[in-house]
C-alpha cells in the first residue's frame, strides 16, 4: 500500500530511504527537450519549427510567453551539465531540434547546430553522464509542415533521413536513440483538441498522422539498427489510467476510447504490430499493404510518462465521441492542480510490463508548481519532494511485485517552457530566475542529489 507521505498536509519532508530493490545498476536521470529549454531559436541558422509560429500566435500561451528564450540552454549547456553532475545524476534525457539540424526539415545540414549537439554531448560524456537522445520533441520545422506534416504520407521518409543524419553525426558517442515523445499527445492536441499546432479539428488528418508517425518510428529504428547496431532503442509514450469522470455507461465508453488514443495508438503497433479496436477501423483508410510489419520493429525498451490519471466524458459534439475531463472534487491534487494518485503510477507500470514485455525506463515523472522562491531565490518545495518521494515508493512496489523497471528520469531539470502555460508552471528540480536565466536548486534538488547518493551507495539507513 503506497501511502501519501505527510508532506501534502504538513511541511514535513519525508526521509531519503535507501532503494533496497533497485536494481544496482538502476538509472537516475532528468529530462528535458529542445523546445522548452534551448532558445535560441533564431540563432546559427536554426528555421522555424511549428512551436515557433504557434507560441506567437495571441492568445496561444499563457501571459504570452514563446520560447525564443527558455532558459538559454544553447548558451548555458555548460553551466546545466554542472548542474546535473553536482546532482550525481547517471544520465540525461533530451531531444534534438530537427530545425536546427535540417532548417528546412531536410536537404541543407546546419553545421553549428550540429556543432552544439556534438558540445552537448561531449560535455555530458566528460561529467560522466550518459546521454539519451529523443528525436522527436514536437518541434516539427515548419517547411515540412507546410508540406502536409505528419498527415502527409511523406513525413516518414523525411523523419528516417533526420535519423540518419543524427545516427551518423553522434551515433559515435550517443548509445540510447528514442524516436518520439508522447506520440498519444502531439497528435490528440494537435489534430483535435487544437492546444498544439497545427491546431485543427480534423480526425481524417489526426489518423492519417497517427499513421505515419508509427511508420517513421519503426524506418527511425531501421536506420538506427543499421547504422549503430550497438545502440539501445526505445520508444517514450505517455502511459495515464484514462477514467470516466463519472460512472456512466457513456463516460466508460468515451474513457475506453481516449485510453486507445492516448495509450495504445502507438505502444501496441509499436511493440504488438496491431491498433487497438475501436482505433483500427478509423486508421485502415491509411494502412498500406505490409505497414504494419514496418511499424512492429525490435526495440530494446519502453520509456514512459506518468504523472497522474486522466479523466474522460462523453461529448457528441466532439468528432472523436470524447472530451478531456478534470479530475473529480476532492482527490489528492499537485499544487497545479493534477490528481497525486501513486498506486496508479504503480499499476500502469504493472500493466505495461504485462502488455508489452520490454525493459521499462520512467522517462518522465515530476510536478509542476507555479512556486516562488525566497529572497535569495530558493524554492522549498516540500511538495514536490512528497510528491517524487510516493512515486519512487511506487515504482519500487512495481519492482517488488515484478515489474522490470530500470531507470527513472525526472521532469524536469530546470524549470523550463510548459508549451500552453508558459513558464508560469514549474517543473523543475532548479528553478531558473528568468530575467536573469540565475539557476537555482531547490530543496528537491538537495533531496533528489541525496536519494541517488543512497542507491548508489546502497545504504539502507
Ligand atoms: C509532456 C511533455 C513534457 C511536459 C511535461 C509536463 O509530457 O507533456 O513530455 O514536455 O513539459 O510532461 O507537462
């Protein structure tokens, strides 16, 4: 029984426990991705992505906020792998900007965006981080959206000869390739919801894209066998119990349907080779003679994105038949607001390890707080460690009733551009003074640098 520690209700802060039932070589990490933390956007020859277009748009991002800045990372990588090694942490998820590689999405390589990825990871290998590269972070280029997107049939050979630039420019140094994030959100918030770009309401477009991004994914992981065979591939979904917010026949059904799309419409084709019920009948339109089979490609493990429960309502008016719900009145919640639910944590890595059979790796898990710090800027954030502390205590009972479970990223790093809510939601272990791009850690930070000093050392306390 993985109960709430006291931290929710008092100020406590719960102990550092040793992780008796990790594996010795468990990773400890911390996760980020281009768009919310490199600015830089129209520097060294980078092009627009369609995040760049889309957070100018008014009324788009909370206050405003884009992420032509973030939190400099392109000039501040230095300072923040210095971050990351005084946390002792053993690796480091981030994603590549495909414009700053391929301006246009392809053809002309930019050599001094290549040339920051190259210092990139040669700083994280000299602090004896391990970098994890993820290839696809939502920051489509533009160029290549104006030519239909994800929608577009042709999106999976300009993702493979993206790939292959990659795997051939770091694949030297870099030994763990994923080929998207959370899949299940870009195309539900970008194809329906309209939250993401591009912003339309339109199922026949959301397949097709759902389509495709699972080819590119399974020609993504062809190139990466060819070219590094050593390599470690995984794919990162987010993985959320999807609930009916109420117990209605018509919720259940409209919950079993999201749970298709933001679950299953990737992981099962991916790992299974096969869509999902009610999902396969809406993307057969765009399934090819022998597609799935390029789809179902061996890959090494399964990253996955938890942070709560998600709710479901039924909705005619929706073209989809569902509507994305809050969480009920009254339920343990984030200082964001999202529901704490740690036994869900648990059981989804219960069943994905069930499901999928692949080695599984936490790639994101954190919480987000529209916090301020002291005057000197530090941020005691007992929450948030509350919160990290039941969830580890989570993945551990996953462990101990079998779960092959890895490694655990945190999101985030650094506080950093929550796509929709700007910077105002903060999700880092670092809280980054903006004006001023000062870091600072915070309390979780100390906490986080402690739990990993105690399974590394394998004390018991
Ligand atoms: C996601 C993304 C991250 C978010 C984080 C907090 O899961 O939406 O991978 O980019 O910033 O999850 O919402």
């Amino acid at each position: 029984m993985v109960s709430l520690p006291s931290g929710f209700d008092g100020r406590t802060v719960p102990s550092v426990p040793g992780r008796r039932l990790l594996r010795p070589d468990f990773i400890w990490g911390v996760s980020t991705s281009s768009y919310q933390i490199e600015g830089a956007a129209r520097e060294d020859g980078r092009g627009p992505s369609v995040w760049d277009g889309f957070s100018h748009e008014p009324g788009r991002i909370a206050n405003g906020d884009t992420g032509d800045d973030a939190c400099d990372h392109y000039h501040r990588y230095g300072e923040d792998i210095a971050l990351m090694r005084d946390l002792g942490v053993g690796a480091y998820r981030f994603s590549i900007a495909w414009p700053r590689v391929l301006p246009e999405g392809r053809g002309a390589v930019n050599e001094a965006g290549i040339a920051f990825y190259d210092r990139l990871v040669d700083g994280l290998l000299a602090a004896g981080i391990e970098p994890w590269v993820c290839l696809y972070h939502w920051d489509l280029p533009q160029a290549l959206q104006d030519r239909g997107g994800w929608a577009h049939r042709d999106s999976v050979s300009w993702f493979a000869d993206y790939t292959r630039l990659m795997a051939s420019r770091l694949g030297d140094r870099v030994k763990r390739f994923a080929t998207f994030n959370e899949p299940g959100v870009f195309t539900l918030f970008g194809y329906a919801f309209r939250w993401h770009p591009p912003a339309v309401d339109d199922p026949s477009q959301h397949h097709a894209a759902i389509h495709h991004v699972n080819l590119a994914h399974g020609a993504a992981i062809d190139v990466l066998r060819a070219y590094l065979p050593g390599a470690s591939l995984g794919t990162i979904c987010n993985m959320q119990p999807v609930r009916p917010v109420d117990p209605t026949d018509q919720d259940r059904a409209a919950a079993a349907l999201l749970d298709e799309y933001w679950n299953r419409a990737f992981a099962d084709p991916q790992v299974r080779g096969t869509y999902p019920q009610a999902l396969a009948g809406r993307i057969a339109p765009f399934v090819q003679e022998g597609d799935m089979e390029r789809i179902r490609r061996p890959i090494d493990w399964l990253g996955i994105n938890h942070y709560s429960p998600i709710y479901a309502r039924a909705d005619a008016t929706s073209r989809l038949g569902f509507a994305w719900s809050d969480a009920p009145a009254g339920v343990p919640r984030s200082p964001i607001g999202w529901q704490i639910d740690p036994e869900a944590f648990r059981d989804t890595l219960l069943d994905a390890c069930d499901r999928y059979r692949l080695p599984i790796y936490v790639t994101e898990n954190g919480a987000g707080a529209e916090e301020t710090g002291d005057a000197t800027g530090v941020v005691d954030d007992v929450e948030r460690i509350a919160y990290l502390s039941c969830y580890i205590d989570a993945l551990e009972e996953a462990v101990m009733l079998g779960a092959d479970v890895r490694g655990y990223f945190v999101w985030s790093l650094l506080d950093n551009f929550e796509w929709g809510a700007g910077y105002a939601n903060r999700f880092g272990l670092v809280r980054v003074d903006y004006p001023t791009q000062r870091r600072i850690p915070k309390a979780s930070a100390r906490w986080y640098r402690a739990t990993i000093a105690a399974q590394v050392r394998g004390s018991v306390p």
